[in-house]
C-alpha cells in the first residue's frame, strides 16, 4: 500500500430536502443534504444558534445577485469575506473574456453576495461538525507546494483571530499535534515522509521514539502521553477552536458592514438559510440562473461551496469528489478518584495503525473545567467505510461504540507525574466505556487525487464562464479553505488581494488538463461501482495512483 497515499486518507481533522435513496449511491452523484441532521456538539443551542436559526436577510428571496455562493461554511464565509471586506463592500467588477482582467467591462443586473445554505442554520455541514482542529499536514501532503499552502492557511487563520481578537470568542488554542504511529510499517513509513522533506519544511516536524527525544524540550514517548506507540510524529504548528463559532464570527461581521439595500436584497451581504439549490441554468450572456425552492435568481457569477455535496449540482464531478461520512464523539473524560481531577491534554492527537480494522483517529480536548474529549475517525468500522454516504442524520452503531470505548491506554493515562486515573485501566488497548454527551456525523468530500478542485468550472463538468467552485478538501479543509477561499475571489477580481506572493499551488487548480490526468492516472471509481454496487471501496483504494506528477 502507497504510505503516503495512506497518509492522506487516513489523518481526518481532520449538510433541507430529500432523505430519498439513503445510502451510498449506484451513481456516485450526492443528493441533497439531510433535514434532520444528526446533533453536532459545535451546534448547541445559543444566543447565536438562536439568531441564525431559519435566518434571512430579507424575507423574500432576491431575483438577481452579483455573486451568489451556495454554502455557508469555512469556504464561503471566507469568499464572501474576501470580496466584501478586501473591496470595501464596492460591486465586484470583472472583465468578459478569456482570464480575469480581459476583454470589455461585464454589464451587470444586481448587486452584493447572496449566500444560499440549503439547512437552517448556516455552517451546519462538514464545518460545523469536524473535529476541531486546524492542522497543516507538513510531511504528508502530496507535494511541497500544497503543504507550504496549508502552513500560510494557518497562519492566516491566526493572525485573522489575533487581529480581530477573537480567540476566546472562538476557543483558538495555539498548540501542537501528536501523530502516533501505533505499529512499526506505519511508523517506518511516516520517517520516510519526514525524512524527504525539503529543509525549508524539515524544521517544522520533530520525530521522537524510544532511541530519540524530540527537539524543543526533548519530548519522549512518555512526556508525550503516547508510551506505547512505535513513534510519534509531532508538528509544531497546530491549534483547536470552536469552528462553527469562527464562521458566525465571519458572518455577523459581514452582515453589520454590509447591510442589504432597503430590503432589496440587491446589494451588500444577504444571507438566506433553508433554501436548498436545486438547479443551474446557463444563460447565454454569461450569466447564471440559481433555481432554489424559493424561486429563481438570476447571478453574475456563481461559487459552489459545497464540499462533500458538489456532484448533486455538477454531475459530472462525481468521481472527482465524493462524499464519505465521518463520525465524531463529545467524551466526558475520566476523573482522578482522589483529586476529581480530569486529565489535561497540552496536544492534539491523530492515532495511525495498519491492522485488521486500521486505526485512523484524531482527538483534541475542550477547555477545563468540562475537558470534554472530541474524538473522531474510525472509519474502518462503518458500513462500507461510509464512502459514497451523504447522510448525516444519524451515527453508525459499529463506531460509536468504538468510539466510546477504544480510545487508546494513552493519552488518557498518564498525567504528568506517571499517575494513572483510578478508573482507566493500567493495561490494555481498551478504556472503560466513557460517557458521551454528543455523538453526530459529517459529510466530507473526498477528492480522487486527495487535492482540492478550486477555480473556474469547465463546460466539460458542467460549467462554463462565470461558475466556480471550492471543494474536494477530503476531510482537511481547515488549513486549506480559507486562503482556497482567497484564490478563487481574487481570480473573481483579477486582482491580488495581499503582497504576500501566496499563489494557488496547481495541484490544486481545477483545470480540463488536471481532470484528464486524475481520470487516467488513477482507479475509476465508476468502475468501483459497476463491480460492487454497495461500493465497499476504501480510500486508499480511491486515492490509488499509477504514478504520481513530477
């Protein structure tokens, strides 16, 4: 099995209509998100879940918009935020042509951004049900470029929670991550990724084990509350927040700034939940109708992001991206009998093995007091590996108890004296089951070569002038979608919206030429299908390539 291919697929941070043909599709197309979604820890009820419950800029859908963006997550938030705030709230000009910048002045119908979320409340797809993390993959992204790109991606993230100082208001801890590699083919194979690294990059890692400490402090095995893992992989820049908060955050800033004209809803940033998209039209000057349930719009320019949900509106993107189905807990941990104390965690974790069921979990604790533990992944015991499932309403029995009972010995175990919690046991690969307070599910979008698909829709995938789109993250989008985000407002522009150089790496580029590679270069997953109609494919069975791009 490609290491490195495994890598991807297996390190996870880590969506209002038709409950129609449950299930993984025969066809591989997505349907429509779930309207009774299962219950996110990040969605709790609060005083803003309570404003942006069933919420509308206004309460009749507009006829025509600047730019309408189908989503409400990470990936549109920050589209929006980037077009609005980067131009002052000014109506995003572009030139027909070939390229941004080219040919004569688009004569246009409409203003401002309107933002479509099919459920009722916005940033409750894959955003608002990860893991919690912001993790760039330094040593196992596919190339340099794309693992530079992640590290500008959180940088971003936190210099935008540091200047608008929000860090509390978004639970932003600043901290590092624990890979544990829990078997020796797997911990070879991660010294192997780790070891190709380019200088630049080669800092950013440290590699501990029994025979090694790792650089900043000289962490053991042991100090890393990971004892009996064959070896650790830890990278130095990492954080845990509160997702869904962030992109409220985003959201209501853009709504006090740029306020809809007189109810018009024809200008500055209108947001419309519980009004799922149904349809594309493509006009014949450019431009695009948006058929919703609500009615029809008429748009300049339209941004799909939809991540997981992409091949519902573009057909022919679905053996690009597809949707695969993650599961996530909210643990209470365990208590220290004597001291009622929890066990505190100064890392977040990703537990890899290569087994009969592969071990392929990730963890990061909420703030004490409460400690909670959010531990996802264990794909490995769902149906079919939940590949080709866009349903997120409820949570496979297989994994929540896995989940429950099977986080690892450690991190739990040690404190940092070597004392163990009385009621965890010394010995075993099982704790006590612990008590969840949330267990829920989230629809990823896998991406057949791993990469994200940003930029201008083709006519041959069902697109053409003025349609663009953000997804494909394969459960990584947090250090990929907002600056993903960038790149697809400036390429809107033409303009660049920084002078920090930051270019889109091409690997990520949605371009007819990269669609033929991937289609030729790697298992179809059409032909997956046709051969196994449950489609029991894995995703490292997905990401398979025949040989990788110079």
């Amino acid at each position: 099995m490609d290491f490195e291919i495994l890598q991807t697929g297996i390190i996870l941070c880590s969506l209002h209509s038709s409950n129609i043909n449950p299930g993984p599709s025969s066809s591989g197309q997505a349907g429509l998100p779930s309207t009774n979604p299962s219950a996110s820890y990040w969605l709790q009820p609060s005083d803003v879940s309570q404003k942006f419950g069933d919420y509308r800029s206004t309460p009749d859908l507009p006829q025509s918009a600047d730019t309408v963006i189908v989503g409400s997550g990470i990936t549109g938030a920050f589209a929006a935020w980037f077009l609005l705030e980067q131009t002052g709230g000014a109506k995003v000009v572009v030139r027909s042509g070939v390229g941004a910048g080219a040919g004569k002045e688009e004569n246009s119908n409409g203003g401002g951004i309107l933002m479509l979320e099919a459920r009722r409340q916005p940033c409750s797809g894959a955003t608002g049900r990860n893991g919690g993390h912001c993790q760039p993959f330094v040593y196992s992204a596919s190339t340099p470029s794309i693992a530079e790109f992640e590290l500008a991606t959180y940088q971003f993230l936190k210099a935008f929670v540091e200047e608008h100082g929000i860090a509390g208001a978004v639970d932003w801890r600043t901290l590092k991550t624990v890979h544990a590699y829990l078997t020796e083919e797997v911990w070879e194979g991660a010294k192997a990724l780790v070891e190709k690294l380019p200088e630049g990059l080669r800092g950013q890692v440290d590699l501990v084990d029994e025979t090694r400490k790792g650089k900043e402090g000289g962490e053991t095995l042991r100090d890393l509350r990971v004892p009996g893992a064959k070896g650790a992989v830890v990278q130095k820049h990492a954080a845990s927040l509160w997702p869904w908060k962030l992109v409220t955050w985003v959201l209501e800033r853009l709504l006090e700034r740029f306020p809809v004209g007189k109810g018009t809803g024809e200008e500055g940033f209108n947001l419309q939940t519980n009004t799922p998209v149904l349809g594309l039209e493509k006009l014949g000057d450019g431009k695009w109708t948006v058929i919703t349930n609500r009615g029809n719009i008429k748009a300049n320019r339209v941004l799909l992001a939809m991540n997981g949900y992409t091949s519902n509106l573009l057909p022919e993107m679905k053996d690009l991206i597809v949707p695969v189905r993650s599961q996530v807990a909210s643990l209470r941990p365990p208590k220290d009998a004597a001291s009622g104390k929890v066990a505190e965690l100064d890392y977040s974790y990703a537990f890899v093995s290569e087994e009969q069921f592969p071990r392929d979990e990730y963890l990061m604790q909420r703030p004490l007091p409460g400690g909670e533990l959010i531990y996802g992944g264990a794909r490995s015991h769902a149906e079919n590996k939940a590949v080709g499932v866009w349903q997120d309403d409820e949570v496979e029995r297989g994994v929540a108890t896995y989940l429950r009972q099977n986080l690892a010995p450690y991190p739990l175990d040690l404190d940092k004296t070597g004392s163990t919690p009385t009621d965890t046991p010394k010995e075993g690969n099982e704790t006590t089951e612990l008590e969840a307070t949330h267990q829920w599910t989230g629809i990823m979008g896998f991406s057949r070569d791993s990469n994200p698909w940003v930029g201008r829709v083709p006519e041959s995938l069902g697109g053409g002038e003025n349609l663009y789109m953000c997804a494909g993250y394969t459960g990584h989008g947090m250090p990929q979608a907002a600056l993903a985000a960038r790149m697809i407002a400036e390429e809107i522009t033409g303009k660049p919206f920084a002078d920090d150089g930051l270019k889109l790496p091409r690997e990520m580029a949605l371009t007819e030429e990269r669609v033929r590679w991937v289609r030729e270069n790697t298992k179809t997953l059409l032909k997956e299908q046709h051969q196994a109609p449950e489609w029991s494919a894995t995703m490292p069975e997905l990401l398979t390539a025949t040989e990788r791009r110079a």
